[in-house]
C-alpha cells in the first residue's frame, strides 16, 4: 500500500497537471481528487477585489451583445468608483460573466436600467438573489425611467418563493428575508416631453460621484435614459439604446469615455433581404423596423468626435461580431469619421481613468 502511494506521488511530480496529470487523474481516484480539488481552490480563492480599489474610475463591459443569438451576454456595463460598483442595465449572461470573475457582488452600490427592453433586464433577478447571497448589506436600489417599479415588482414576485426556500434552508442569519428585495427609484425628467428628447436628471450625488440621466430617443420607448458617471475629475457615459442623436453628444461634452451601442446598417439590411429570400416574413419585418431606433457604427463615431471623447468603445452590437472578418464589416468607414480613439468591446473589456490624471488604459478580464 506505502509502495503503491509512492508510485502514485512519483506519476504525479512527473507529469505534473498537465496532459500527462489529466490522464492519470482519469484512472486513478486520488488523482482525480487532487487535480478536482486543485481546481476548486483556484476558482473560489480568485476575486475581482482589486479593480474596487479607489484609485480610479473604471467600467467593464459585463455584457456587449444584443437580442440576436451570441455567446456573449445581452447589454450589461459596470461601472466601479469609491469601491462600490454600479450596474447599467444586466442582460442575459451579465450576472454569469461576473460570477465567472468571481465578483465581489456584495459591494453593489446600484442598478441603472436605461430602458425596459428584455436584453437590458434579463438578469435583474439573479443579480439580486445572488448579491444577496454574497452578503450584500441592505437592499438593492433600482432606478430607471418610470416603469421601473412594474419591473421591480415582476421579477420581487418571480423570486419570492425562492427566497423563501434560501432563507428556511439556510437560516435568517445567513440569509436574512429583509436585505433581499429591491427597491425600485423612478427617475422622472423634468418638463413636457419634447420631439428634441433633450433631457436631464441628477439620480445621486454624494459629493464625490454624480450620476446624471440623458433622454435618448429609442422611440416607442419613452423615456429612454443614456446615463453620466464623474467621479473626481473622470467621467465616463453610457448610451443605452438610442438612434444618432445630437443632444447625447451635449450631454457627454467632455467626458474620457463613451460607451455607445452600434448597430451595422448595411449588415442588418442584408440580413433582412437574406430572410425575405428564404421566406422567412417574420423575421424579415423584425430586421426591417430595428433599423430605425438604433445607431451605426459610423453614427456612434461622428457624435464620439462632437462630444471630444477620448475613447469611443463599442458595445451592445447587432448583428453579433464573431470574428475578424465580420468586425471589419461591421466597422467599416469608422476610421474615416474617426482615425483613432475607438474600440471594439467584448465581454470583460476594461477601462480604467486613474484619477488624477488624464490616463486612459484598456485591458481584458481574464476567464
């Protein structure tokens, strides 16, 4: 037994858990122990604590893809200031990707939901089971256009029994029933509604980070909301969905960074001929209408230059950007409008203004 044990360490050292672990852990139970335990310890003592620290303002793009099915999640970007970390919008996927980086979910300051869409709402619900499982301290704030408290209330009901489950399973002290719900904040803008769709309100200021609301015009939705972040001399600003439209680009006057959906005209135009060819009607109707609530590629980057942004990232994409091939079609004739001070985003695509200073750095969340 002693013998078969020394055999068994002396395999492991020389293969170490590469190919040759990986085979041996295939036939031998304590080895398929050690290479499964390796791997817990590895992803539950990884955290994302690091990107909280107050030294920036940062956002990551939680989620870039749009209602057209793509591996990437639906609409979602984070934005990380005074070591809390705020939500615009949570598609589809978004609340996987940050349980994927292993997110410090309890450090949730709030969620922004720019419009009502279900590719901008869809993981309202697990957000907030699972930042209340994490230990979030009170409950969660919800703000949006008004509607939100609809939406709110839609995905409490869905998740009520659950909750129930969580807290009888696990105990009140661990999961205590009174810091789960969430509560929702209508933001209403001030004055009648106009065809210039040209307004603004503060939702929080607490002396150091200012969030502003921006009217956008994604008609029938209204209102819809772009949102401002500045923090300590930063600024960042996130479009939601939106057709080109000039008061957004007022409104972002200044800021580091724009983040602005993009929707590839000349490829959903041939998506829609495609569909009509095959006979799919429905669908054809469908590519037809999105294209007049959305704004191109080539659009995003003309109101990038009219606010004097210093970073343009792209985001929310139809149709989907799978590869190379399909990213140059779906850029084509930004470089015109915009040489430089452009990217495409994908999921866990970072920017991070250090504050004071005018730095702007790009980098990718590893998986």
């Amino acid at each position: 037994m002693q013998f078969g044990r020394w055999v068994l360490i002396g395999l492991l050292s020389l293969f170490g858990m590469g190919l040759g672990g990986f085979g041996l852990a295939y036939f031998v139970p304590q080895a398929q122990d050690a290479m499964v335990d390796a791997m817990a310890r590895s992803a539950m003592t990884r955290n994302a604590d690091t990107i909280l620290k107050d030294d920036a303002l940062r956002a990551v793009v939680c989620g870039s893809s749009s209602p057209v099915p793509s591996p990437s999640a639906k609409a979602c970007i984070a934005v990380i200031a005074g070591g809390k970390f705020y939500i615009v919008d949570i598609g589809s996927g978004a609340y996987n990707n940050m349980a994927t980086w292993r997110w410090p979910l309890n450090r949730i300051g709030g969620v922004f939901l720019t419009h009502f869409h279900s590719d901008h709402i869809g993981d309202l619900g697990e957000l907030n089971m699972n930042s209340w499982s994490q230990g979030r301290a009170g409950p969660m704030d919800v703000y949006g256009p008004p509607g939100v408290e609809q939406v709110v209330k839609g995905y409490s009901t869905a998740y009520a029994l659950d909750q129930g489950y969580r807290t009888a399973h696990h105990g009140a002290a661990l999961l205590n029933g009174d810091l789960w719900p969430m509560i929702p904040h209508s933001v209403p803008l001030q004055g009648p509604a106009s065809p210039a769709f040209d307004r603004q309100a503060v939702v929080l200021n607490d002396g150091a980070l200012k969030i502003t609301a921006i009217e956008v015009h994604h008609t029938p939705v209204e209102p819809a909301y772009a949102y401002r972040f500045d923090y300590k001399g930063r600024s960042l600003v996130v479009s939601g969905d939106t057709m080109r439209h000039p008061p957004l680009a007022r409104a972002a006057q200044g800021a580091d960074v724009m983040f602005h959906e993009a929707q590839a005209q000349p490829m959903v135009r041939r998506l829609h001929d495609i569909a009509e060819e095959i006979g799919n009607h429905r669908l054809g109707q469908i590519l037809s209408d999105i294209q007049r609530y959305h704004t191109s590629p080539v659009e995003a980057a003309g109101l990038a230059n009219d606010a004097q942004v210093k970073l343009l990232v792209f985001y929310h994409y139809t149709p989907p950007v799978p590869n190379m091939i399909a990213e140059r079609v779906f850029t084509r004739g930004v470089a015109k409008v915009r040489p430089q001070g452009w990217l495409m985003s994908r999921d866990g695509t970072l920017i991070e203004l250090p504050i004071g200073g005018q730095a702007v750095h790009i980098r990718q969340i590893a998986r």
